[in-house]
C-alpha cells in the first residue's frame, strides 16, 4: 500500500513562493531555476520555500535592482531578495560559488513549463553541493530529500554524472551520495512504502557502482 504523501514546508508559505516564481517568469529578464523548485518542476514531489535562480548576462541583474531591493551577500557570494518568508536568491557567474561553476549552466538547460531549468545530472550535483555545506541544518535534511526525489524519480545518466564529478574535480561527491542514500530514513517524504523503497534503493545503488 502506497503511503500518502508527508509535505516537508507549509501549504501557504509554498504557494507564496510559487506565485513569486511565476512573477518572476512574467518578467523581462531570463533566469535559470536550480534548487528546490527545480528539484519540484522534475520531481512533482515537494515545493519550495525558497527560489534559487541563475542569471548569465549582467543586464538581468540591473534589471532586478531596478524593480526590487536587491542585496549582496559577499559572505555566500550570491545577492538576495527577501519577500517577508521567502527569499529570492540569484547566483551569477565569476562571482558565485556552487559546485559547477555558475557560467557553465547555461550549457546544462531544459524547457520545463516554460521555464528555464537545469538538467538532473546538474541538478544533483548542485543539490549535493549545496548538502554539503549545510548538511546539519533543517535546510539539509530538505536536501536530501530532494537527493533522493532526484535520483528516484528522474532519469539519471549516471555515466554523465560521473563525468561531470571528474570534470569539475568533486569525485568525493560520490562517496557522500553513498551515505545519503544508505543512511536515508525520511522515506514518509517519498511517496514509497518500505518494500517500494527498498527496491528503489537497491537499483540506484547498483548504479552507482563503478
């Protein structure tokens, strides 16, 4: 029997931050969706809090602190716009640090509801980055989620995921996949019952062998 469904951020804070989404689509500027409403548009599985977008062309970026009051955070190298409980934040390239560096996404896209949105493979890859950096705190547990939502609900090329982990010089993402799907126990946030995720997780695990 298939469990229901256990949503990990309130209804109303998700719609909020849904509804600034499509704001922003609605506006003149291009922007790449990664994080969790990436993970969300691939997965149809948990909404997100808040919205992480990639700008390419610096135009973009004048054209928000034209429109909003935009912040720079020197110290996690990204700028940000707060909207009372949900923040906007914008990553650009030769500036920002994520896993991959931000100026090479714009070769890594796809069209998902009309908007521009990072492939799995990245997708993944910038989810563990993310993971990685704040593993301990409930914003981590929500990577997770989206980790396992990711590798179990998308189609993973799992050869190209290893490539890009040797191109970009992060082969120890690999080892720490491993944990995270080894150690997962929010299975109540996957829509699986235990014998469904059992099977998943042997199936990605055996992908993921080398």
């Amino acid at each position: 029997m298939r469990l229901k469904l256990k949503d990990y951020w309130n209804n109303l804070l998700t719609e909020k931050s849904w509804n600034l989404l499509l704001d922003l689509k609605k506006k003149n500027f291009n922007f790449i969706l990664i994080g969790g409403w990436a993970a969300y548009l691939w997965t149809k599985l948990h909404k997100s809090k808040d919205v992480d977008i990639v700008i390419c062309d610096y135009k973009d970026l004048d054209f928000l602190k034209k429109g909003y009051n935009l912040n720079k955070n020197d110290n996690l190298k990204k700028y940000e716009i707060k909207f009372a409980e949900i923040d906007l934040d914008i990553y650009i390239p030769h500036y920002s640090k994520l896993a991959i560096p931000v100026e090479d996404l714009k070769d890594y896209t796809t069209k998902i509801e009309n908007f521009d949105v990072i492939i799995p493979e990245i997708l993944l890859i910038l989810k563990q980055g993310a993971e990685i950096e704040r593993k301990d705190s409930v914003k981590g547990e929500k990577d997770r989620i989206d980790i396992m939502a990711i590798l179990f609900f998308t189609e993973i090329n799992f050869n190209e995921y290893f490539k890009l982990l040797k191109k970009y010089k992060i082969e120890n993402f690999l080892i720490r996949l491993k944990q995270i799907i080894n150690n997962f126990k929010e299975v109540e946030y996957l829509n699986l019952n235990p014998r469904e995720f059992k099977i998943k997780k042997q199936e990605i695990l055996n992908k993921l062998k080398r």
